[in-house]
C-alpha cells in the first residue's frame, strides 16, 4: 500500500511541476511560488513512501505465514 501511494505522489509532484511550466504571463510568478514547493514535498513524500514500502511491504517468507 506504501509503494502504491508513493507512486501516485510521485504522479502528483510531476503533474504540479508540469503546470507551474503552464502558468501564463500575470499568473507566473505566484504559480511558481506555490507549485515549486508542493511538487517538491510530493516528491520527497513519494520517494520516502517508496523506499518505505519496499522494505515493508515485502511478503513473508516463512512457511505458514
């Protein structure tokens, strides 16, 4: 469940940083403002979800688990 809502924040940071490239001209500068920073939180959030869950989310390994 971790690498699932890793990738899709990872979707969500893209989309954010591809619309703050968008923005047209009297828009432009706060766009950036806010979408720069949450698609780099997104990221950052994703990534960790990611790693997270690839350690955690493995199966077992144990006969009868």
């Amino acid at each position: 469940m971790r690498l699932i809502a890793g990738a899709l924040l990872i979707l969500t940071a893209e989309q954010a940083f591809a619309h703050a490239h968008m923005a047209n001209y009297p828009n432009e500068p706060r766009v950036r403002e806010v979408l720069y920073p949450a698609a780099g939180v997104a990221l950052l959030l994703g990534l960790g979800l990611m790693v997270w869950g690839s350690f955690s989310d493995r199966r077992s390994t144990k006969e009868g688990a």
